[in-house]
C-alpha cells in the first residue's frame, strides 16, 4: 500500500474463499452483493467524506480485503492532499503526510498513467512502498469523471489471486461509482457556495456597496433581541442627504449616485465594532446601527459622522445650506424589551432626523423614545 492507516495487526490473515470450483458461484454473489450495497447505502450520504468511508467500509466488510483507501488529488492532479480508509491492520511505516506527490509510488503511477495497475506480487514491483507485511497483492484503480482524475482507488489482498477478471471488473465499477458520488458531491457544494452568495449579494446594495434595506431589517431585529437579553442600548442614526432632488436635477444622477456611495463610504468608516451596521435604507436615506452606544456616545458619532460628509466637499451648486453635500443626522437611543417592537427605534430617528431637517440641516439632531434611557 502507498499510504499508512492506523489499526490494529492481525496475528494472521483472515479466510477466504476459493475464487474456484464449488465457492465460485459465492464468490460472484459477494461481488454482486458488495455493488448492490455501495450504490444502496455507501453512495446515499450528502457529504463527501461520509460517502467515502462508506465506500471503504463496504469494501472490506464484504470482501476479504485487509484495507481499502481512496486516495484523492489535488485539482492539478500533482498530489494527492487526502485519504479515506478502512481496515484493521497497522501499516509498520509512518503515515504519509499530506501533499503526498504522484512521482512517488504504486498510486502515483496510477494516477500519472491514468490506468489501473494490478500489482500481483507487490514484492516485485519497483513503486510498492511495503508496509503490511500481510499484503501480497494490489490492485490501484483511476477515479475518473470525465476529464477529471479525482484519485485513486487502492485495495490490497492478502493472496496473489484474488485479483482475478471478475473481481477488478468489480472495482472498475466501484471506482466509476465513487467517481460519480465525488463529482455530484462536489457540484452539490459548487451550488451551496453559489447559493451563499447569492444570499450575500442579496443583502448588499447595489449601487453604495453596503448593507441594503433588507439586511438592515434582520439585523435590526438580531440586535434588538440580543441587547433585550443583555439589558444594552442600541443607538441608530439615520442620515438624510441635504436638498439630494436638486443636486440631481443641477448635475445629473451620475453625480448624485457617486455623492451616495461617498456618503456610504464615510458611514461605513463609524461601523467600527463587530455588531455594527452601515446601511442603505432607501433613496437618499442611510442609516447606521449602533448596538452599545448610550445617546450621548451615538450623539458624538452623528456630529463625527456630518462633519466629516462636509469635509467631503462634495460639489452642490443648489444647495440651500452649503456649496457642497451636507447631511442630516437624526438619533435613536432604546433599551430594547420585550413589550417593544424594534420598528420603534427607527421611528424614533426618522423623527429626529426630521427635526434636523426642519431646523436648519446640516445638523444632528438626538430624541428620546418612550422606553429610552441614556
């Protein structure tokens, strides 16, 4: 065998049947049984590795085979990174370490060449790396799906004829079996990774780059119960670009957009902690969550967050209030409880973003909502 396997040395090897005369019609019927089981239930898991060792486990289980592994590659096909096993014998050399390369033994002409390599008396051939002294035959099988070489499949015997045509006829099959188990296995995380990100890019918005509407509403509603459990504030600021309808209609909605994302930006910078969320909520509205925050710290951070959009010196020539883009902050600060609903907090800032709007802009403004303290 190529690779180490840990277990247990039998003092001698297991029977087995006569692969002629009156056991041959059992012989076949274990073949048959040993496909009949590995397409039932070895093949039936949902995680590759499992699927693996069952395909290891039904091996030796049904046939007399001290140890049987699956050798896989990686995607360039010049080492193999991982092994799956079964068996009951420990090998005498140290377990192979992982980046194991294809120029070194029997599995790594198998997996070179492309071909099964039936090693008869394993003695004799120039790449058996001995380990088991028990094991006197080998038999190597490609796993392949399509143009792709996945890995090896090794089982080795304790007898110089098991390997008769019958028998690596069977393993050539098990071999397409794994083949096709690890290539739908892996199409299967293909679309659970495509399936993340698609829910990652279904949370973000597409023209800031940041949190969109729908992410805030769950993330609002996770920190709303987790700093109810934790007796903690959670502060929001809702920021409303100044007179944004006349900036468009002055420059054009290209230069509105790039004043979004700007102002995205500069909010992204204050979400500093782990819990933290910047935000668009819709138009030119942007909102940042601030779970931890007393009013008065949320307060700093909205004063903060407006100077440093004017420091932006975003060009507005329709501006009532400035050359250049201005904001308005409005301040929420709650305790969240249980008798309160999380849509309370982002009242409580649209209207003091409001009064913010209605007293001058450019400006922060800070209300206290009925279950507040800060």
């Amino acid at each position: 065998m190529d690779s180490d396997a840990p277990g247990k040395l039998m003092a001698s090897p297991r029977p087995v049947p006569s692969l002629d005369g009156q056991d041959a019609p059992l012989w076949r019927a274990n073949l048959t049984r040993l496909l009949v089981r590995i397409s039932r239930d070895a093949l039936q898991g949902d995680a590759l590795e499992p699927i693996l060792k069952g395909v290891c486990d039904c091996l030796v289980a049904e046939l007399p085979v001290p140890i049987a592994s699956i050798i896989l590659l990686n995607e360039s096909g010049t080492h193999f990174i991982h092994e799956v096993w079964a068996g009951d014998l420990t090998l005498d050399s140290a377990p192979i370490a992982i980046g194991w390369p294809v120029t070194r033994g029997a599995a790594g002409r198998c997996a070179r060449l492309g071909r099964a390599q039936l090693i008869r008396d394993v003695e004799a051939d120039p790449d058996y790396e001995a380990g088991n002294p028990l094991v006197r035959s080998e038999y190597l099988i490609p796993i392949r799906h399509g143009q792709r070489l996945h890995g090896v499949l090794n089982i080795e015997s304790e007898r110089s004829d098991f390997f008769d045509a019958e028998a690596c006829a069977v393993f050539d099959a098990v071999a397409d079996l794994i083949a096709a188990a690890i290539h739908f296995a892996r199409l299967a995380e293909d679309l659970q990774h495509a399936n993340r990100k698609l829910k990652q890019l279904s949370m973000i918005d597409g023209l800031t780059g940041i949190a969109n509407r729908r992410r805030f509403d769950q993330c609002l509603h996770q920190q709303w119960e987790r700093c109810a459990r934790n007796g903690e504030p959670l502060a929001l600021l809702m920021v409303d670009a100044d007179a944004f309808k006349p900036l468009n209609d002055a420059l054009g909605h290209l230069h509105g957009d790039e004043c979004l994302r700007e102002i995205a930006g500069a909010c992204s910078q204050y979400a500093t902690e782990k819990e933290d969320l910047a935000a668009r909520y819709g138009g030119e509205e942007l909102v940042l969550l601030l779970p931890g925050r007393t009013l008065a710290v949320a307060t700093r951070i909205a004063e903060t967050l407006r100077a440093a959009i004017f420091a932006l010196n975003l060009p507005h020539p329709a501006s009532p209030v400035a050359s250049c883009v201005t904001v308005s902050v409005g301040v929420a600060v709650l305790y969240p409880t249980p008798t309160c609903q999380p849509e309370q907090l982002t009242a409580v800032a649209d209207r003091a973003m409001y009064a913010a709007k209605t007293g001058g802009r450019n400006r922060v403004a800070a209300l206290l909502g009925a279950a507040t303290v800060a």
